[in-house]
C-alpha cells in the first residue's frame, strides 16, 4: 500500500518514476520492472539512471522460514545498495521498522535506538535490523547518501497489513483487547508516512546517515485505537478481555505450534503480536520533524473518517 | 607501597586517570584523587577531602570532578587514609592524633596554599576537623557529613558500633570477613549501582587489606581512659572556636550518626548552614547530591533572606495580650456542648504569662525549639503566645500531616520540649521525637511515669506564679515559629518565622480584612484561630472535630457566630462544603450579621461560595490565596470572581497591599528561568515579596536557596499569570507542568473545561513519557462509577476532548477517586495520578 501511494505521489510531482515489484505495479505514469530485489539482474536493471531509490521491499508476513525473510530484507537490500552505488544514485531512502530496536518493554516517548539483529522479536525485525544496518553502513556523504525512515504502524483506506488483519479478526469475533487495552500506541497514517518519505527524499544532506522514527504522534490507547478502526470498518467493537500475560503465553505457544508443526495462514496469535498489543509504543518525534521539515497534515480523526468513507463507499460498489 | 587503582575501578566511578596518583611522605605512601592536573582555571580555593571507615576516596569521585569546573573551578584533593583504600598497609595502629599529623605532614608536602576548606564524612570528619584546628592560617570554611566529634561517655554508642567495637567480633567483623564493608554498603539509600559498589569493595579484598578496618574500629574512644580520648575531646572542645563558614549535610536515616550528632554539632558550630536530606543514610555522599549542594555552598556562602527587612514599626505579636491583662471582656469561646469554656482577656494574659515564666523556671531558654502537639483551643492559645513571650521557638505541626509525616517534621524540628495532648505523648514516647515531654490536660501519675512526662502545664503555670523578676522580650529578628507545609510535593518542610515576621502576619491580616478588636471573629482554620489575640479579636470556635474540618455543621458555625455575634468567619473549604450541606435554613437568623467570610487553604469553586453566601447573605465572600511561606500573598472576591469569569486557571485575585507579586517565565524546558516581571499574560513560576514571608525553610539549606535565589523574593513553587488588570491566576504547582513536543502546559485550566463535562466530578491532568515529548492525559473521577475498564468509554472520551478542544489528549482515564492531600483534602495530588497513569498507559498493571 505504501509503495503504491509513494510512487503515485512522486508521479504527480512530476518525477520520472520506475517501480519494482514481483508483478506489475500498473502505477499510471510509471516505468514497470517486474522482478525479484533478490535477482542482480532485475535490481541493476531497476536502479539504472536513477538519482534516487526508496527502497520498501520487504518480507512482511508475521510468520515463515527464517531464510525467506533473510534473502528479502537483507539479501535484496544489500543488492540495491550495491547497484544504486554502481549505478551513480545520490539518495537512498531505506524503509525500516521501529520493531529493530524494540526488545520486547514498552516504548514510552521513544528515540530511534539503534537497530538490533540479536534482540529484536521476530524474524521480520531481526532480518529488518540487519538490512537497516547494512544500509547506514552503505551511507557515503560525498556518494550514496543514506536515510533510514522507520514509519509505525501505517494504516489507511485499503490497507490489508493492520486494517486487514483487524477486520478480519473482530468480523470472526476473535480479537481480544489484551489486559485493560490501555497500553499507548502510535500509528501512521499512509499520507502522513508518504509525506514523510518524500521528505527525506528532498531532506538536509546532514540529515542522511541516520534512522527517524515516523509517527502520527497522536498515541492512544490500544483499545481506543481498535474501537475507532472498527467502527469505520463497520465491523463490531472489541468487547472480550484477555489477560495480556496469558495472551503472551498463548503467543508463545502458537509460535512453538507454527514452527514445529507448520500449518497454513498465520496463527491466532503470535507472542510478537501478542507484545505488540499489550504494551505502549509511542516515540519522540521531535528530532525526525526538525530533520525531515515535516509535520503529519492528516490527523489520527481525520484518518479514521477517511477510513469510514472509504467503507462505505466500498460497501456501496459492493451493493447490487 | 600505595598503589593506583585499577582502570576498570577508576572507570566505574568516573574518574579521570590523571587525577590518581601516589605520593610518598617521608616513610610513607598515600594515594589520593587530585584534580589540579585538569583544571583550565586557577581555582578559588582547595577541598581537602577526608574519608572515613571503610571507604576510601572513592567516596569523594562527584566532587573531585565537580570541583574542575571551567568557570570558578576549585582543587579537590581527596586523601586515602594510611592502611585504607590504595594508601600503603604499614601494619601500625594509627591513633586519632597520629592520623591528623600524617594528613598534615601529607598537606605540608603537597603545599596546600589557602583557603582551604575541609570536607569529611564519618570518622574522615572528626580527623579533617582536627586538621582545620591544626591549619588556621588556611582554613576557610568546614564541610561535614554524618560525622561525630564528640560522644558522652555516659550515652551508648550507636547500636551499630556497639557491636562492631565488642570483644571477639571486632577482628571477625572487620578484618578476617569483609563484613563490615558490606553492612557499611549496605546503608546506601537507594542500593548503589554494582559497579560503584564493586568500586568501594576494590582495596578491601583480602583480610590483610582490611587490617586498617579494624584498627579504625578499634580506635573509637568509647571509654574515658582510651588513648585517643585527649584528642577527640581537644577537638570537640576546638570545634567551639571555629568561625569560618561551616557546612553540614546530613542524611537522616543513619543507624551510626544519629539526630543527636546533629544536634551536637549544631551547637558547637551555631552559625552552621544545615541541610537535612530526609530520607538518605550514612552514605548520603552517595545517596544525595552532595557535590553539587558544596559547590552551591562555596558559591553563595551568604544565604539572602526571603525578603527585605520592613521599615514598618515592630509590634510584638503578643503585645495585645498584655495591653489588656485587666479586660475581663470575652477573648475566647470554645464551644463543646458541656465542656464549653469562656476565656476573658485578663484569663488568658495571665495564663500566659504563667506559662512563659513556667517554662523559664523549668529551663527552657530563649531560642530552645518547643513543639505544641494540641488541637486548637485556650490551650494551644495559651501555650503559644507563652512560648513566644518568653522567646521559645514554637514548632506547630498538625495531626493532617499523619503519624509518619509528623515523625519526620518534628524530628526535622528537632525540639528540646514537646508539649502535647495525651495521645501525642504516646507517639512522641514512642517515637523519640522530644527529650522533655509535657502533657497538656491532666495525666494520671502512672501514665505520666510510664510515658516519661515531666510536667503538665498547670504544674508549669503553678510554677509560673511562684517566680518573679524581669522576663525581657525575646528579640524581633530571633526565632519565632517553625510551621510545616502540606507536603504535597514530598515531605512536609519545615518554615522558620521570626517575631517579626510573624507580625506582619498580623499586620496583613488586620490591614486586608479590616480585623480588629470591633471584629469578633470564628475561625475554623488553624492560622486564623491563633491570630485572634494578636488581632485583639473576641474569637470562637465551633463544637466539632478540629482536625476534620468536614465535621463543621451548619447549626455548629450558627452557634459558635451567636456566642461572639461575630463580624467575620474564617473555614476552609471542606469546612464550608459540610456547613453548606447540614444547612435546613434554621441558621439563617444567625448568621444574618456576619459581614465577612473567607474560604482559606486551597482554591474554591464560585459554586461553592455562591452556596454559602446564600447562608450568610450580609457577608461579602472572600477567599485569600497563600501558603504556609507566605499566609496571604492576593486576594478575590466572590463578586470579582463572578465578573472575570473563567479562564487559564484560578483566579486568586490581586496582590493584597503591602505584598508584591512578580513571575518568573517558564522556558521551553518548563524551567522558571525568566527574571522577576509582571508582564501580564506570560506563564511563570509566582514570586512574592512581603514582610511576612518566611525567613527561611529550617535546616534546608538547599532548598532555601533555591527558593531565595531572586534576592528579596520568594518563589512559591505556583505557577500562573498576571492578567492585563494586575490579577493573578493559578495554573498549577510547578512539579506539575507538562512538557510536549507542542510546547509547555499547565494542569489546572484544563482540568476547569475537563469538569465542564458533565459526568465529571473532578478531573487531573497528567503528563506521561520523557519531559519534552510528554503526552497529555486526562484522569477523571466520574458522578457514577462502574468499575469498568480505566480507559473510558468512547462518549464521555468524546466530550472530555471536546472540552479540552485545542489540546491533544492522549487518553481519558477512568478512576473511582482522585487521591487529594492529607491537610486539605482539596488538593489533588497529581504526583501520584501522574505515576501511576504513567504504568497503566505503558501497559502494566497498576494501582492508584
């Protein structure tokens, strides 16, 4: 959803874009390479003649083999490096997660720590830790200048990651509000996060070389912020709830089940989630502000009504 | 041979390498920490710095490091003693006098040049006193932590050492097991870091490097014949002459060097700044700040007093009492149904007087501290213009403060003489908070025994009436009072008043409110009813618990108005929300003819005086805003209330005459930086400037400075506004201010709109996450409870924000009641919502 809307953005600024996708991304106004970051062929092609990359390819599933999201989320960002280096490219906006610094404790007010391959949670953030890694190591002032853009939690209209998955779940009745749901969370809104990309694209040279945390800095609680999404989706409202040490538990047992016996689709639960869901997650956005000379335009109200819009227009191309 | 600690040890504690060095004196080898090889200025001055048993100069490392500051840097020189820390083990007993001519022979060859000014901590205390004696020509000032110079051979010694110091246990305890060092550790208040614990344990390793653990031990001169008894006694007797500035922190919680240390310094060095940190132990170098409240010290030895010294006349403030000892008009009237009492003026100038030269006969001399653990009443009236008469300083602290928080203001105190009701005298026993104990009512002989007490005070007037002779005035400028705050930001301080300060608290009263002898007055709060006399007033008090102010009926208030046809009525507002509840208009009649009244002690509604004007409707409303500081610093009326309407904060009215009222302006930090000014609209820390402001907060050395730091004023620790017409408006404590990303806020104009909500009973509001980037929270107290979730429900979420419009709020919470404090039981106490709000929004599970 993020690539999609970057590319559209950068398109209506007027910018000569060329997408990378493992199937057409039919963005209007858009060159297509369809492929593989992990093919040398595909990302030399890609990365030819450009002045900049944003790079957001990644492996995002909650679950899978450990080496799948390896060869993505480092194998292919260190291909991209590479060639954009080869290739002449001046700016390189790697797209990162706040998971790569997070151990597991609440973020209250956060800064973006450093990223950390041997204590973030899951597969995802460890091989998204290293690739981030890799790329600040790839920052070159006088060359390829690096910035590290870690947008939280992005949601919009059409969104199948977050909104999705929590559609999906309350319409089936099984999305439980861990503990008493209090546990602050801050989300970005997809403008906001497009906003933020295309400003560390056209950010201070002195601000590449580093990672910033995007947000909408509006924090809620948890169970606040899945009652306003539920009800722009239409859907019924959290009611049930569960323990969030249980919930962490059952997490990790749904985990041991996944791997030692892989079944299909995500488990229920997973710890990861499970953490995720039960403790705060809000961050400092001071310095990212200041850095990228950007401010969020849509708010976490407006977003939601955005949200609600969009649900009923769907709902009414849906009707007979 | 001394050695240099090890890297890792240096590290740990922050030490620069270069500031540890060996020295060799004659014989001998010394480590020390120096900081000259870093300073980039030619320092002020040297501190000598002097540990004690079991640390080394370890202890000293913030201060070494302060000291070498850019700008007015000082040399500090912190010495390992022969046999402790990195200094070399000769194996020799060191005796007192021994030691204090090796620290000289040491600074000989050092060439300390003036001024110096020694710092010591424990037994390092008594040795660099001994050295100040030594080095007159050098001395500049002393320092001291919880240390002793002096022990009576009749008292015990501490328990601690009791132990330590007996025959079998001195050699397991200290030397052969590394018990003593870790017992000493173990005092840290918090728990140190292990790696500064691991720092202190480096040069005691093995039992041949704690050889000089035990010998330090053993040469505490408990007994009259022990070798280093002349020594302790010449420089406990030495210590009398010293004049030079002098410096005592002290950590209360210390097993070893207990209150009566303190006590024991304080009167060998009278002209010593105290700070007392309540709550740290022995080792409050660790526990505390210490480095930086020195440097504070050294920096402005002169503490400035609260405000300038007033050019008006000084009137005693129990000149009044004398002035009438033959009226046998009414002065007071304490209701309580059958035990009602009727005090003329001629009763009472007579009892006090008895009093004061009853306390005189019994040996309590001007300037002994006095505590009056009585309700308020003739009693208390009495005791106290008493006290003040004969020049005893009056420590008034009341019951609101609880058992715990009246332990701790009154040993702050620390009086000579407690003088209480019975149930006072049992906790006071108990609880050690006075030596001489003195019952306020009649006891029976066997709990008089049981509970130690020495007298009561008819025995102290009996004995009054049988002396004669002058009893002189005490002086206008000694101390007069020691009162306490709320403590609803940490413990309850104590506030220092002088006579003369305590009478221009008279003075403001009687000039704001127009309160004389043609004004008979009811007073339901504590100040206002030890004012009357003063006044020259005819007072009452109402039958009901003065301790609970909610107790105060309607009929009660009535009655005790008839008994005086009384002008004017002083409450709190706990006490006029009850009075206004327990009205069946039956009291009316009485209270027609009351001109004024005036709700004191914490903010209040309109509502709430709208309510009680109805009670009283020939009374104009009042309310005064003050402190324990300071008792009136504005004042509003219910009329300029209604006129002004609401806006950021309370509004508490224009400064009341003779006091001036200037703001200090919040940064972008939220620090009160901004100079005194009175530009209307800017958001700042409330200063005041009268000549009934307190002379100083009692040994608090620290936070009388900071508190004074703007000479000639106050800062209160309020923060507010001035509006374009000159009025003031509260906008919370200055603890409590939030930090956003979007700029700084304040509490209390957003709790205003959050309880314009109509479910909302009451509202605090709250920041949480890291100062700068803090989220907003608002924590309600709703009409209707439910013990539902704490996050509240989407509707009343709804309408708080939209109340609140304009600011983002993180989150609405729900609570069945918001903690208030104790004293009033109006004010909320946001600390504790903020801490806890702070666990439950990061996900835990938390209680308030």
């Amino acid at each position: 959803m993020l690539g999609r809307a970057v590319a559209d953005r950068l398109v209506a600024d007027g910018h000569e874009v060329r997408t990378l996708q493992r199937s057409p991304s039919h963005v209007a106004g858009a060159q297509d390479v369809a492929g593989s970051v992990t093919d040398p062929d595909v990302v030399r092609a890609a990365v030819r003649d450009r002045e900049a990359v944003v790079h957001l390819a990644a492996q995002v599933t909650i679950t899978g083999p450990f080496e799948q999201f390896e060869a993505v989320n480092v194998g292919g960002t260190r291909l991209l490096l590479e060639h954009a280096r080869e290739a002449g490219v001046g700016r390189f906006v790697h797209v990162s997660s706040p998971s790569v610094a997070h151990h597991g404790r609440s973020l209250v007010g956060a800064g973006a720590g450093p990223a950390d391959p041997h204590h973030a949670r899951d597969s995802y953030a460890r091989t998204k830790a290293a690739g981030e890694l890799l790329a600040l190591a790839a920052h070159d002032p006088d060359g390829l200048r690096v910035i590290v853009v870690r947008p939280h939690l992005v949601w919009g209209p059409g969104d199948a990651q977050l909104i999705g998955r929590i559609v999906e779940r309350a319409r089936a009745g099984r999305l439980p509000v861990l503990g008493d749901g209090a546990a602050l969370i801050d989300t970005t809104y997809v403008d906001n996060a497009v906003d933020a990309l295309v400003a560390a694209l056209h950010a201070d040279p002195r601000a590449y070389g580093e990672p910033y945390v995007v947000t909408n800095g509006e924090p809620r609680p948890v169970v606040e912020l899945l009652a306003g999404i539920c009800a722009a989706s239409g859907v019924p409202m959290p009611r049930r709830h569960v323990p969030a040490a249980l919930a962490r538990g059952a997490g990790s047992l749904l985990d041991a089940a996944w791997r030692t016996f892989p079944m299909p689709g995500e488990p229920p639960l997973t710890r990861f989630v499970a953490e995720q869901l039960s403790t705060a997650h809000w961050f400092d956005q001071r310095r990212t502000r200041e850095a990228l000379g950007w401010t969020p335009r849509v708010g976490l109200d407006e977003g939601l009504s955005r949200l609600a819009g969009w649900t009923a227009r769907q709902a009414s191309a849906a009707a007979p | 041979m001394a050695s240099r600690p090890p890297a890792d040890v240096l590290a740990a504690g922050g030490i620069d390498a270069r500031w540890s060095r060996t020295v060799q004196v004659g014989p001998r080898t010394w480590h020390l920490l120096d900081n000259a090889p870093t300073l980039q200025a030619e320092p002020v001055g040297t501190l000598l710095c002097v540990h004690g048993n079991p640390t080394w100069s370890f202890l000293w490392r913030r201060l070494v490091a302060a000291g070498a500051r850019e700008e007015r840097p000082w040399r500090v020189v912190a010495v390992d003693q022969l046999e402790m820390g990195f200094s070399e083990r000769t194996g020799e007993q060191h005796r007192l006098a021994g030691r204090i001519a090796d620290l000289g022979a040491l600074t000989d060859h050092l060439g300390l040049a003036g001024p110096v000014v020694t710092v010591g901590h424990d037994w390092g205390g008594l040795i660099s006193l001994g050295w100040a004696l030594d080095h007159p020509d050098l001395l500049a000032g002393v320092v001291l932590t919880n240390t002793a110079v002096h022990h009576d051979l009749d008292d015990p010694l501490p328990g601690a050492l009791r132990v330590a110091t007996a025959p079998g246990v001195l050699p397991a305890g200290t030397v052969t097991t590394p018990a003593f060092v870790e017992a000493t550790l173990a005092l840290a208040r918090p728990r140190l870091e292990r790696a500064i614990a691991d720092g202190f344990r480096a040069p005691y390793r093995t039992a041949d490097r704690r050889a000089g653990i035990g010998g330090f031990v053993a040469d505490i001169p408990a007994t009259a014949d022990h070798p280093s008894r002349p020594e302790l006694d010449r420089i406990a007797a030495g210590v009398r002459g010293l004049d030079v500035p002098a410096l005592l922190l002290w950590g209360t919680h210390d097993p070893v060097f207990s209150a009566r240390y303190l006590r024991d310094l304080r009167e060998r060095l009278p002209h010593a700044d105290v700070h007392r940190f309540e709550g740290a132990g022995h080792l409050v170098v660790e526990d505390e700040d210490v480095a930086g409240a020195v440097l504070r010290w050294l920096d402005a030895r002169e503490v400035p007093a609260s405000s300038p010294a007033t050019d008006e006349p000084y009137r005693a403030l129990g000149a009044t009492l004398v002035e009438r000892a033959d009226d046998d008009g009414t002065a007071l009237i304490e209701l309580a149904g059958p035990r009602s009492r009727r005090v003329t003026w001629a009763a009472l100038a007579a009892r006090t007087d008895q009093l004061a030269r009853g306390l005189a006969a019994s040996g309590v001399r001007p300037g002994d501290r006095v505590a009056l653990l009585v309700p308020p009443g003739a009693d208390l009236t009495a005791v106290l213009y008493a006290c003040l008469r004969l020049g005893a300083v009056v420590v008034v602290a009341d019951a609101g403060l609880g058992v715990q928080g009246l332990t701790r203001a009154v040993r702050a105190a620390d009086p000579t003489v407690l003088i209480g009701i019975e149930k006072a005298l049992v906790a006071a026993r108990w609880l050690r908070w006075a030596p001489t104990l003195v019952s306020a009512g009649p006891l029976r002989a066997g709990v008089a025994r049981t509970l130690g007490v020495s007298a009561s005070l008819d025995d102290l007037a009996a004995l009054g009436r049988a002396a004669n002779g002058d009893l002189p005035w005490p002086d206008a400028d000694a101390d007069a009072a020691v009162l306490f705050t709320s403590g609803s930001t940490g413990p309850a301080k104590g506030v220092v008043y002088t006579h003369r300060r305590l009478a221009a608290m008279r003075d403001v009263v009687a000039r704001t409110y127009d309160i004389g002898p043609d004004s008979p007055l009811v007073a339901v709060f504590a100040p206002f009813v030890l004012l009357g006399p003063a006044l020259g007033a005819t007072s009452a008090s109402p039958d009901m618990d003065v301790t609970a102010p909610g107790t105060l009926t309607a009929s009660a208030l009535a009655e005790a108005v008839r008994a005086v046809d009384a002008a004017v009525v002083f409450a709190s507002p706990a006490a006029l929300r009850s009075v206004v509840r327990t009205a069946d208009g039956s009291e009316l009649a009485a209270l027609a003819g009351v001109r004024l009244f005036l709700s004191a002690g914490a903010p209040v509604g309109v509502d709430l005086l709208e309510a009680a004007a109805t009670l009283m409707p020939s009374a104009e409303a009042h309310t005064p805003y003050g402190m324990t500081e300071a008792l009136i610093v504005a004042d509003v009326s219910l009329d300029e209330l209604r006129a002004v309407g609401t806006g950021d904060g309370v509004c508490v009215g224009k400064p009341v005459p003779g006091v001036r009222v200037a703001l200090s302006a919040l940064d972008a930090d939220g620090d009160p930086t901004g100079a005194p000014d009175t530009v209307p609209g800017a958001t700042g820390e409330v200063l005041v400037a009268a000549a009934h402001v307190k002379e100083r907060y009692d040994n608090l050395w620290i936070t009388q400075q900071a508190s004074a730091r703007d000479a000639g004023w106050h800062r209160t620790g309020d923060v507010g506004h001035l509006d374009d017409d000159g009025r003031l408006w509260i906008e919370g404590r200055l603890a409590h201010v939030l930090v956003t990303a979007d700029g700084v806020r304040t509490p209390v104009g957003l709790e205003q709109r959050a309880q314009t909500v109509d479910e909302v009973v009451s509202a605090a509001v709250v920041g949480v996450g890291p100062r700068g980037a803090q989220q907003i929270v608002v924590v309600v107290q709703p009409e209707v409870y439910s013990h539902g979730p704490v996050v509240a429900e989407p509707d009343l979420a709804a309408a708080v924000r939209a109340a609140t419009a304009g600011t983002d709020v993180a989150a609405v919470l729900v609570v069945e009641h918001l903690p208030t404090d104790v004293r009033h039981s109006s004010k909320i106490d946001r600390s504790r919502v903020a801490a806890w709000a702070e666990r439950v929004l990061a996900g835990e599970r938390a209680r308030l």
